[in-house]
C-alpha cells in the first residue's frame, strides 16, 4: 500500500516520508524509536515534576491571550484532576484550533506551578482523539508510547512527535489487520526455540509499542542478536572462504637461519609478547591458507619490527611486501626505520634487499624510477600512502601486505592494495587498542594478535591534569626539562584561530611560543595544512634535535619516534578522544628518560573530569579504550566508521557483549557445519542475506 493513503499522511507528507526512504507501509517495520513517554493521569503528573508525559483529557477551558505575545492557555480534564497548559506562538490560530468538550492528548514537560494552578503542561506537541473512533480507541490502549527522530523533512510537513507516534501506529495496525506477523522471520526455528527468542514480529510491536517499559530492553535484545547474528555470520562467510576455499601463499624458508640474522641486526631484546606474534605469523605464512590478520599494540610496543619479520619471510621466498600508511609523515617514520634495520639484517645475512618509498608529490623522474624497480621486482619492500593502490603501480610479485592504522582507509582502497598480488597474505595493523565487543563486531573474521607489553627500557609517562590557569607552571616545567637538553610537543586542537569555538590554535601560539615563552629556545610547528615535504623537513629538524620545541595538531598523532622528546602538553585537553590523547602521548616515552604528558584544560564538565582522570591513571592502551567507547559510545571510537557493513539500529555494543558472543558462536556453529546454507532448516538465512545482504557480501569478499 502506498503510504499517502494511510490515514494521516496524505500526499505532501508521502514527498517528505520519500526523501527519507520511506516509500511503502512496511517501510515503518524498521522505525526505532529513540525516546518513550508515558500516558498518565493528571493525578499521576501532578507527582512527575520536571518529566515529560503524555495526558488525555477534555477541554473545558481556553483562554485568549491579553496580548499576542502571551500563551494561549489550555484547561484539560481527565476526571481525575485538571491541568493547565499554556501554548505560545500563533495565539490566533491556537484560540481557534481547541473546542470546549473536545478531547485530546497532549505531550509535554511537567512544569512548576504558576497564576494559582499548583501543576501544567509545558507543550511540546498534541494530537485530537475521537472516543467514538474505533482507531483512537486502540491508540489510547496503549499506556506507553514511542517517540521517534523527527527529520527536517518531516517538520517542513507540520510532523510533530504525537503526529508521527500515530501514523506509525496507523501503519501497524493497518499490516496487522492483514498479517498476524508483518515483519516476517529472520531467524530460524532452532534458534528462536534453543534461545527462547520472541517472534521477530512480536518484537518490532512491542519495541515500537510496549505494554510495559520493562518490556522494551527484552525486545530490544532479540533484534539486537539479529543484527549481531546476521554480522557474524558474514564475518564467518568471510573467514571460511579465505581459510578453506581460497587458496594463499605457502612461504617456504629457512626459518632457523632467518630467526638468527633477523637477531643479530637487533639492537635490542625481544619482548616475549613479539616473539609470541612472531611465532603466530610464521605459522600463518607457512601454510597454502590466506592470512587476514590484525595486530593490535599499544603505542610504542613494537609493532613495525614484528611486522619486518613477515616481511622478511615473504621476501626470501622471492615475494615482495607492501605497507601502506594513512600519512606521508608516517610512511616516512616507517620507511626510515625498516630501511635501517634492513641495511643491518643485510650485513649480518648476506643479502641485499632494498626498501623503497613510495608517496605522492615525488619527482616525475625519480617516481618512474620507483616504479619500474617496483615492477621489475628491484625493490622488495616497499612503503607508501594511498599512491601505492594507484592504477600504475604494478607490483612483480606481491606476497604480503600490511596496512598500518587500518581504520583510517576505506573497504575499497585495502582491497585494491590487496588485488596487486594474487591472494596475498595480510595482515592490518593498529596502534588504537581496540575493545573485545568492537574488535569482534568490525574484526570478527580476523586472526588476532596483541603485543601487550612494552619494551623493558621504557617507562610508563607520567600524566598531569591542570588548569587553565596554571599554565605558567605548565611552561616553567618545559623549560627545566629543556634546560636537560630534551625536547617537548605542544599540541593544539586547530590550526587557525576560531571565533565560535574557544580554543587555542597552534598558528597564533606558535608566535606567542617562539617569540614570547620560548624566545632562548628553536620552536618549530607542523599541521595538516602545510606541503608534506614542509612537515617532513620540521620533523627532521626535531628529531636531529635543531628544534627544541614542536608546537603542531594532531598531525603527529602515530607512528612519530623522537626518543629525546620527553615532555607533552596537550591545549584543550577536554576537546580530544580520550585513545586519540593516548596516542599523542605515545609520542613521549620513546627513550630511556621518564616523560611527561601534561593535559591543560579550561572548561572541565563531570564527563571530560572522569575521561581526563583516567588518562592520568593509567597507562594501560586497552583499559582507556574500554572507557573511551563507554563514554563516546562505540560509532565515534574510529571517528568514522569504514567496516563497510557496520550499521546497527538497536544493537549497543556496551550493553550488548554478551548478545554478539551469543551471536557470534551460533553464526559461526551454522557455517562450519553448512558453508553453502543450502540445508532446508537454514532456508530463511540463506534468504535474508541474498535479498538483503548482497552489498556487505560484495564488500566482505572484496575486502
């Protein structure tokens, strides 16, 4: 049915339903509601100050304003108390629109009492009723009702929350009417009878329209664990077909000799962490199955030397490696570590690998260069930003690749790095601990690995919370720790100064820096606007220590290693995620000295308090994450979201670990035991996921 013959929407209000993908009356199946409000009596709200209810009644009085600025006031009866609701705004139409013995509904905030009246309404909204109505008899059964999120496109329409919680009801009992269950099933018979599960269709009524409000959270949970459940079962599909049925490299080499020679160019002791991944690399690298997996490691644990180690297994079975970084910056930082420590390892082995960059902005004639030597096989490994996924990169014979901070690219560039060689092993990396519920929802058809302890010359950072106020304290620190010969970050949330935000901006401090605070000192800035070779040359000059204090953005946010750097101040602390803070005060820490992070902030609320105060208590990467996605919920803990298939309607992945666990072993049970999905219990699945999971399935067999 179309929806403009559904009673209260009409043809305009059709327009604005289409312009939000609302097209037909089972389109509102898939509405959520985002708020309840309760239906009570005015007896009942004369009990509920300060929250918002929803009463019904008759009027008995209205009152004219005595000016056109002044409300138009509303008496209802309910028969078990009266309330008074003044409505601001159109006071000639309002007088008009209620009749004397009419009977409404109104939506509204519980206020304090005023002109004699000891409760009243603030209005938000309010819809008609008709007792005599078979339709607004139903609607008033309902002693608890939904609101929803009300899109610009339906306002434009004089769609208000009551006007919509009526059409949707509308819209469902108009399906019921012809369907007992109108949402039809996504789920088997095994698993809603094994799970004691409701019907998928007794969970979208009493989700959108419950009896009770203890209700809504069981109902909720059962098509949470749908959308877990369909998830992991593309997770699973994934994972099987890259285990059983494609099939990878199997690299053939002398471990024992490449174990010793790849030590030897060490200049430092494996922590028992890395020789744990190292271990569970070889052993995927070594089978004819596709590695697809993900290194976790807190910053400064060590993750880039574990990586070489692949590397060099790919590459004495005649394979070439790639790693692809977000940034030139830190393609840079990697390419200048792993090119050191392959100079070494090709003294101690004999060999004579070469370590290529590969970025944008290069010479034309020093880019054709590279990649010939890339095509020719010269060069083994090679390091770059996206302009390795370029159409004109041809690799000779591309064995393994890595992509570091794997979360900044999108589905489509880690596939096409991937199609340069033929089923390649892969491995993602991120210095971004990530927490278990969402690691499982974004990396579920991965291997994991975590190294989850740092080196044993480090030292936790020490972490500071100040005021604004204190910043001459703040500065005076810096300079004893420059007075040691070290160095400092100063890191500001925006380049230009800002008008409608109050924050400190690194172009006009960097003046105040260099000229005024750090005037005996070399103060140096980068951000994200300047040319990549700018940024590369300042941060030279840091490292080479010709510059005593950086001031920059986030720019610096991985992969930087500046070991003489120890002191970090961070404006408007309060501004930053608490794992994105984490990250840049993994920039301090590097070397032997203890470090120090001092976060300043101006405005501190309850929240950015708790964020701020655990930064300073822990050092532990993963605990952070945990309470950084507690607090910023787990859609901004990326900052975007590039699963490509990540998309929830009910689904909290807080509230819901146990669900996706739940979700997960049964998806998982379902495939290893019928891979096709072509038993008949399994029809309904196969089903869902051909009609509505084509894209995903597209994009997880691409990515």
């Amino acid at each position: 049915m179309d929806i403009k013959y559904l009673k209260g929407v009409g043809e305009k209000r059709a327009e604005a339903f289409a312009k939000i993908g609302v097209t037909k009356i089972e389109d509102f199946l898939a509405f959520v509601p985002r708020a309840y409000v309760r239906k009570v009596s005015i007896q009942q709200a004369r009990k509920m100050p300060g929250e918002n209810v929803v009463v019904f009644g008759k009027v008995t009085f209205v009152k004219h304003p005595a000016r056109p600025t002044h409300p138009v006031t509303i008496e209802l009866d309910d028969s078990t108390d009266l309330i008074e609701i003044p409505i601001f705004g159109a006071s000639e139409f309002r007088a008009k629109q209620f009749r004397l013995d009419e009977h409404y509904i109104f939506y509204g905030k519980v206020g304090e009492a005023y002109k004699g009246y000891n409760v009243r309404l603030d209005y938000r909204d309010h819809i008609k009723i008709n007792p005599s109505d078979e339709n607004d008899r139903d609607f008033l059964k309902y002693p608890i009702l939904p609101v929803y999120e009300l899109s610009g496109e339906l306002k434009a329409t004089w769609v208000k929350p009551l006007t919509l919680t009526r059409i949707v009801f509308n819209a469902f009992r108009h399906l019921h009417k012809d369907d007992p269950a109108p949402a039809g099933e996504k789920l088997t018979e095994k698993i809603l009878e094994g799970y004691s599960l409701p019907s998928r269709s007794e969970a979208v009524l009493r989700l959108n329209f419950p009896m009770e409000i203890e209700q809504v959270e069981r109902y909720r949970k059962r098509l949470a664990f749908e959308e877990l459940f369909y998830l992991q079962l593309l997770l699973a599909l994934k994972r099987r077909n890259l285990k059983e049925e494609t099939k990878g490299i199997s690299f053939g080499t002398d471990i024992r000799k490449l174990t010793s020679d790849f030590v030897k160019a060490l200049n430092f002791e494996l922590t028992q962490a890395q020789k744990k991944v190292i271990n569970e690399i070889y052993s995927d690298m070594k089978s004819d199955k596709v590695m697809n997996r993900l290194l976790q490691g807190d910053v400064g644990s060590g993750k880039t030397i574990v990586s070489v180690f692949g590397m060099l297994i790919a590459l004495q079975s005649g394979y070439q490696s790639a790693l692809m970084c977000p940034t030139e910056i830190l393609a840079e930082q990697h390419f200048t570590t792993i090119s050191d420590f392959i100079n070494r390892f090709n003294a101690a082995a004999g060999k004579d690998y070469k370590v290529t960059l590969l970025i944008g902005g290069q010479k034309k004639k020093l880019r054709t260069e590279i990649l010939n030597d890339i095509k020719s096989g010269k060069t083994n490994i090679i390091v770059g930003t996206h302009a390795l996924i370029q159409e004109n990169v041809d690799f000779a014979n591309l064995g393994f690749v890595i992509i570091d901070e794997q979360h900044k690219f999108g589905v489509m560039q880690r596939a096409k790095l991937k199609d340069k060689g033929f089923n390649p092993d892969v491995m993602v990396m991120t210095a971004t601990p990530i927490p278990r519920t969402l690691a499982l929802a974004y990396y579920g058809d991965l291997d994991t690995s975590v190294i989850d302890e740092l080196p044993a010359n480090r030292r936790p950072v020490r972490t500071y919370l100040k005021k604004d106020t204190a910043r001459g304290e703040v500065w005076s620190f810096v300079k004893d720790n420059l007075r040691k010969g070290r160095q400092a970050f100063i890191i500001y949330p925006i380049i230009d100064e800002s008008e409608k935000l109050d924050l400190k901006s690194a172009e006009i401090n960097f003046r105040n820096h260099k000229e005024n605070i750090f005037k005996d000192y070399n103060v140096g800035m980068v951000h994200g606007r300047m040319l990549w070779y700018e940024i590369e040359d300042t941060m030279k000059d840091f490292k080479d220590g010709k510059i005593d204090v950086l001031v920059s953005t986030t720019v610096i946010e991985v992969g930087l290693d500046i070991p003489n750097a120890t002191v970090m101040v961070i404006e408007e602390a309060q501004r930053f995620g608490l794992s994105q803070l984490h990250q840049l005060r993994g920039r301090v820490g590097r070397g032997a000295e203890q470090s120090h992070c001092i976060l300043v902030a101006k405005y501190i609320d309850e929240v950015s308090k708790k964020r701020l105060e655990t930064l300073c208590e822990s050092t532990d990467g993963f605990k952070i994450s945990e309470v950084d996605m507690e607090i910023r919920g787990p859609g901004e803990f990326f900052g975007t979201r590039q699963s490509g298939i990540l998309s929830f309607a009910v689904t909290d992945l807080i509230k819901d670990s146990d669900v996706l666990l739940q979700a997960r072993k049964i998806a998982f049970e379902i495939i290893n035991d019928d891979p096709q999905l072509r038993k008949k219990e399994n029809a309904v699945i196969r089903n869902v996921l051909l009609s509505e999971h084509k894209d995903s399935i597209y994009l997880m067999n691409i990515a």
